[in-house]
C-alpha cells in the first residue's frame, strides 16, 4: 500500500482551496481516519507486527506528503506579495509614464509660460532699479536715454501696464535724480568758486602785507642811514670844527646827492607800490573775467542738456512715428496689428539679419 492508495494528495492546483478554506482539509483527515480504522492491527504475529509497521509509516508518508504541498503552497504564497509590489511599480511607472506623455504638450506650455512671465518680471525689475544704477549727471542721462528706447508694445501681452508703470517710475525717479544731481554739482561748483575766492583775497592781502612790511623796512633803514650819517657828519663836524669852511661845500653836495638818493628811492618805493596795485587791479579783473566764464559755461552746459533732452525727445516722436506708419503699411497689405507690431519691434531691436530700420 501507498500514499497515493491511502488517500489523493491535492494537486498544486487544487491546494490552495483545501488549505486556505476553513475546514477545506478535513475531509482528508476524516478519509485516513477511516482508512486507518480499516487497516488491522495484530500484533500476536510477526507479520502482523510487520504489517501494523508499515501501516504506520503509510501514515507519516501521507503526513509528510500533506505537510510537503501545505509548505510548497506557503512558499509560494509567500512569492506573491513581492510579485503583487513588482506589478504595482510597473504599473506605476508605466502608467506615469502615459500621463507624462499625454500632458507634455500641457506641460511644455505650462514651463515655458512661467519662463515667459519670469523673464518679464526680471526685465520690469530691472527697470525699476536703473536709478540705482548710475551716479554722475551723464551716466543718469545715458540712463534716462535708455529707459525712454523702452518700448511699450503688443508683444508684452498683459505685462504691457507694468511695463509702462515701471518705465514711467524708472523715468520719474532718473529725471529727479538727475535735477538733483545738478543742483549739487552747481552748488559744488559755486563752492568751489567762493574758495577760489577766498584763496585770491588771502593771496592779495599776503601780498600787500609783504609789500607795506617791504615799504616800512625800507622807510627804517633810510631813515636809520640818514641818523647815521647825521651822526658822523655831527662827530666829524664837532671834530673838525677848525676845517668847517673847507668842508661845507662838500658836505652840502654830499647832503644834495644824500636827499637825491633817498627822494629817488620814495619814488622807486611809491612806483613798486602803485606796480603792485596795478597787479592787483589786474588780479581782481582776472577773477571777475574767470567767474564770468564760469557762469557763461554754466550756462552752455544748461543749454547743452536742454538741447539734448529736446533731441532726444524729437527722436522718440520720429520713432513712434515710423513705427506707426510702418505698422499701418504692413496692416494696409493684409498682416495682423500685432503681427505686424511684434516683426516692427524684432527688426527695431536687431533681431532680424539683414533687415534695418532708416529713422
């Protein structure tokens, strides 16, 4: 006698209803039990001792068998969840895998659209910080220059507004930054006149105090010459009183040559004197005639910068109206306004080889 004649082993595929089903494997158990109870049971004999031994082992063969099948059945259960998660990834990524196909168009559109608006809020960001960006008169004025070639068009779609606001800001805040930069540089420059100024008076009061030093210390040593040779004409006289005849003819002439050369030298004094007030004179004259070529200049820098901001103001109006009058001829022809105004705007910037625009 075999397993197989005790009872049927389930089929893998039948297994997994007799173990996984409550109760599923007790008819089996019932169908040995009754098996078994058929089976006799002699021990009196060596045969029958022998043949209760083998129908035993029948017993633990089905057990084994039965035990086999339930564990190659958990095994292969036991399979299943990783198989059930490997399915789920593969599902997963090629289900994502369709929908990234499907939207890309939707998501092509969706990135480049917050490209587009990043880059407009970059550029109006931008030109609200070209205050920030210059310093000096003419770098504001290039700087104004431009923010006035900003061009406020169709192509900027619903930026248009902020374009506009941000330009005229930008335009506003540069303008008043450049009147103010101006009137300092003018109160500079008047500073810079008054200590001018300054310096000539101290240089001419320095020099008239040399000069009246310079006329005093020459009125003292004439004055102490002529004591001394008061003096020695006094001693010599008192002296050589005895020789008085002899000598008045000579000291008279001595004393004639004496008063000449001290008259001439009060009149070469009074002449260096009025030499110094003519230079003076000419100082004073050469700073009048200088601040009036400051103020003269001053005033063809303000009239420059007039001219200029009105130049450029005429050339922002030619532009405005070529562009205008092109729009309308490529209109007149049959293209769409905005078409029309967005090729205007590439060829204006350059962005179309071999195509330029005569202003």
């Amino acid at each position: 006698m075999s397993a197989q004649e005790l009872i049927t082993i389930p089929s893998p595929q039948t297994a997994l209803q007799v173990f996984s089903t409550e109760g599923g494997i007790d008819p089996l158990i019932e169908r040995v039990r009754e098996r078994v109870a058929d089976l006799p049971t002699d021990i009196s004999t060596a045969k029958g001792r022998a043949e209760l031994r083998a129908n035993a082992f029948l017993i633990t063969r089905t057990k084994t068998a039965l035990e086999a099948r339930g564990k190659e059945l958990a095994a292969e259960q036991k399979l299943i969840p990783g198989r059930i998660d490997a399915c789920r990834r593969r599902t997963w990524a090629a289900l994502e895998a369709i929908h990234d196909a499907y939207r890309r168009p939707l998501t092509e559109w969706e990135d480049a659209e917050k490209a587009r608006k990043a880059r407009h809020r970059a550029e109006i960001d931008r030109i609200y910080a070209l205050p920030k960006d210059s310093a000096t008169a003419d770098e504001i004025a290039a700087t104004i220059d431009s923010a006035e070639g900003i061009i406020i068009g169709a192509d900027l779609k619903e930026f248009t507004a902020e374009y506009a606001v941000a330009k005229d800001t930008a335009l506003r805040e540069l303008r008043a930054k450049l009147a103010e930069r101006l009137r300092l540089d003018a109160e500079e420059a008047e500073r810079a006149r008054h200590l001018q100024e300054a310096q000539e008076r101290a240089a001419r009061e320095r020099e008239d105090r040399i000069r009246a030093e310079a006329v005093a210390a020459e009125r003292a040593r004439a004055e102490r010459d002529a004591a001394e040779e008061r003096a020695r004409v006094e001693r010599g006289a008192a002296a050589e009183r005895h020789r008085v005849e002899m000598e008045v003819a000579r000291a008279e002439a001595a004393a004639r040559a004496e008063r000449e050369a001290a008259d001439r030298r009060e009149r070469e004094l009074r002449e260096a004197a009025e030499s110094d007030r003519r230079r003076a004179v000419d100082a004073e004259r050469r700073a009048a005639e200088a601040e009036q070529r400051a103020r003269e200049e001053a005033k063809a820098e303000a009239d420059r910068i007039a001219a200029e901001a009105k130049r450029r103001e005429d050339d922002t109006r030619r532009r405005a109206k070529v562009e205008r009058e092109a729009v309308a001829a490529l209109v007149a022809d049959g293209i769409a306004e905005d078409i029309a105004k967005r090729a205007f705007a590439l060829i204006a910037r350059r962005a179309v080889p071999h195509v330029s625009i005569a202003y």
